[in-house]
C-alpha cells in the first residue's frame, strides 16, 4: 500500500480566502492549497486592502465586513476563475472604484450570467471589452441586497459567488436558480459559509441568505479530490493500492465520488472515516457514467479509459467545454494522438479502447499530449503514461495552476507502486 499526502484543496482554500476575508475578526486558515491559482486569490484580497499573512502551514486574514480597505484597487486574477469570480462579487460589498483583469485564457472564460446577476442587484458593473468577459470594472457602493434569478448551467461558481457575497448586503438575498452544474460545489459553499456563521435555506429553486454576516473562525483544509483522482486512478491501472488520509466519509468534496466510477470498473474502493483506498484488481470495464456533478474528474476517466476491457462513455458534461479548455475536445484530440478510437458530441465522449488487441489500430503508443495549458489534461495523460512510453507534455509546468510538485510527487508514486506490484 502507497499513502499519498495530496495537497489542500483548491475549491475549499478559494472559499475560505473569502469568507475570511469578509468575517468579523481574524480567521486562520491550516494547510491551505499554495499553488498559482490560490496564491493569485490571496494576492488580489491584499490588492484589495485584506491583511494577509502567509506562513508554510497556515495563512491568517484579518476579515472586514464592510469590504475592502483601499478605495481604488487594481486586480490581476491571472488564470484563476474563482479568483476572477469571487473577488468582483467580494469589491462589490465595499465602497469604491475596483478594476479586475487576467489572463488571455481566463479572459476567454465566461462571465455574463454572475455579471448579469450582479447588475440586477444594483450594481454598478462594466465590462471594458468583450460584455461578459474580463477586463471589468465595479464601482461599488455596498449591495441592498433582494431577489435574483440566475443561470448557473455553465458553472457553479457563478451561484458560490452570490451565496458568499449574501451575508454582506443590507438586506440578504433570494437567488432562484434556473439550472445548475456541479452541484457537490454548492454544497461545499453551504457547508463552509456554516462553518463561518450563515445558515443558507432553500425553498425549492429557490436560496435564501440572511444578512447575518460572518464569524472568524480556525479552519483546515481537506487534501483536493480531483488532485486525489490521478493517484487512485493510477492504482486502479497498475494493480496497487494508493491511500489518501483526509479525504473519507466526511469529505466535503464532491470529486471524491470518482472513486465510485473505478469501483464500477472493477477496481477495490474502501473510504473510511477519515481516509480512501483504491486498489487493482488487475481489469477494468468498461462503463458508461454521467459526470455532469463530478466533471472535473472527466479527463481523468478519459485518459484511463483506453484500459478498459470495453467502451467507456461519459455523458452530460457539456460544461467543460468552458474550463482552462475545451476539455472534452483537448481529451479526444490527444486521445487520437496515442492512436485511440474516439467519437464525441456536444456533451458527451466515448472511449473505444482495443483492450484485447483486435482493432487495427493496436494498443495505445506514446505521443506529445497537447496540454492547451491546462493542468488537468497534464496531469490526466500522466496516468496513461505509467502504462504508455514515451507520452510527453508541451507544456508540463502549468501544473503550477494547482499541484506545482505534480511531477516529482506522480514520478515517486510511480515507483512505490512498481515495488507495491512486484511485492
């Protein structure tokens, strides 16, 4: 058996650089995710006026309800859709003049439904360029707070990012929402903001936020469970057994539900309270899944999915199509590129692997993955690869977004689990 010590989650350490940063008092943070995407948060709330100190286990903020400190601001969120998400909807709660930008691949990524949602509350808020894309700009004088419909079909986070600015209008809000994606995400936001003192309700379609506002509290940061997928997937395509300690039974995140598809496949899964375990049995069936509510583990299923001993079909994830990438056409293009048989649609893929050898075509052969910086096709065909030579990356390093050690840590489970197998 391999344990594996995976780093915070990138979901859970976003959220809480948020309802820190808006509680009354100073909140501790253990354990939180260092990688770009949360480091980029943590430097747009000291843009922001937040007092952020760092240390290597815990980071401490002083929270300000009344929003931020500073007047005017200037904030780069680099390739972070929460960062580019939540921060406008955190300025918005304060008094002053706020401009956010990023990077050309966050700027690609949509932003109308939360900046449509915004403006119906009464906020003064303006896209420089392309309406519903970064740059923009909020001129914020506090939010009254009242009722709101949105669209949250395309991403989650546009709803997290009106659930957490709730408790820091006048009045609190009821947001109906029309349709929903990720919904594990959600629940992740509801279960933190009542660790931070607010008691969301639900009438139907309906979320209902007090204006009650945040407490500061000491909060640890569970191990990330999509980061999580690529070990036990890793075990369940070599025959070992990978043990991850802080993600079981309790875990707040939804992604650790990818276990539940390898145990379909044919896999061993044991989750216990405080920690999971997959183990090899040495086959993997195909299957067919609906990943709409765990999609970031889609192109890890797509990248083991060449091993099964039949088809694998993953439907209803029209939504990463708008991730880093167009995720799903990224795993079928670098799919065909190992010389793998693949058929697409608008919201689904099917994997149609050679597992016995009898298609033309052979088993899958070693190519250059194109990553279209995306950190997750990286660190999704590095699972093929512990069954594929000579498969490489053009672009290894933008695992820095989430799991900048990635490599080293995925090149030592490698060899622990050849020693796990041979013994």
């Amino acid at each position: 058996m391999v344990l594996v010590d995976i780093p915070g989650s990138k979901s859970i350490t976003a959220r809480a650089l948020f309802l820190a940063a808006a509680a009354d008092g100073v909140t501790t943070l253990h354990r939180p995710l260092r990688s770009d995407d949360t480091e980029g948060f943590a430097e747009g709330l000291t843009r922001l006026g937040y007092r952020v100190g760092r240390t290597p286990d815990a980071w401490q903020i002083d929270g300000r309800p009344q929003g931020p400190a500073l007047a005017e601001a200037d904030v780069f969120c680099r390739d972070g859709a929460t960062t580019a998400r939540f921060l406008p909807a955190l300025a918005a709660a304060g008094h002053g003049v706020y401009r956010f930008d990023a990077s050309p691949q966050m700027r690609r990524r949509p932003l109308l439904p939360l900046t449509r949602a915004l403006r119906d509350l009464g906020v003064d808020l303006r896209h420089e360029e392309a309406e519903g894309h970064h740059p923009l700009t909020v001129r914020a004088a506090g939010v009254e707070g009242g009722e709101v419909v949105l669209d949250a079909g395309q991403s989650s986070q546009y709803l997290t990012a009106l659930l957490l600015l709730g408790p820091l209008t006048r009045t609190g809000l009821r947001i109906t929402v029309t349709d929903l994606v990720s919904v594990p995400y959600v629940e992740i936001t509801l279960a933190m903001m009542r660790a931070f003192g607010v008691e969301v309700g639900r009438e139907g379609n309906t979320y209902v936020v007090p204006p009650d506002g945040y407490r500061a509290t000491t909060y640890a940061i569970e191990p990330d469970a999509s980061t999580a997928s690529y070990f036990f997937a890793a075990a369940a395509l070599t025959g070992g057994e990978v043990t991850v300690p802080g993600l079981g039974e309790g875990a707040l995140q939804g992604d650790l539900g990818f276990v539940e598809v390898l145990r379909r496949m044919g896999a061993r899964v044991d989750v216990g309270a405080d920690r999971t375990t997959v183990a090899g049995t040495g086959e993997l069936h195909g299957v067919t899944v609906n990943m709409r509510d765990i999609s970031d583990t889609m192109p890890t299923l797509a990248a083991l999915a060449p091993f099964a001993t039949g088809p694998v079909r993953i439907e209803d994830v029209a939504n990463t199509r708008v991730k880093e990438c167009d995720r799903l056409e990224a795993c079928a293009e670098n799919l065909r590129r190992l010389g793998v048989e693949v058929a697409t649609g608008p919201d689904w893929i099917e994997i149609r692997p050679d597992a016995d050898g009898s298609r033309a075509g052979g088993a899958p052969t070693g190519a250059d993955i194109k990553t279209c910086g995306d950190h997750r096709i990286v660190m999704s065909f590095a699972v093929t690869g512990l069954r594929v030579p000579g498969i490489s990356f053009d672009d290894p390093g933008c695992v820095r977004k989430t799991f900048p050690g990635f490599h080293e840590a995925f090149g030592e489970l490698a060899k622990a689990l050849r020693k796990d197998v041979e013994g």
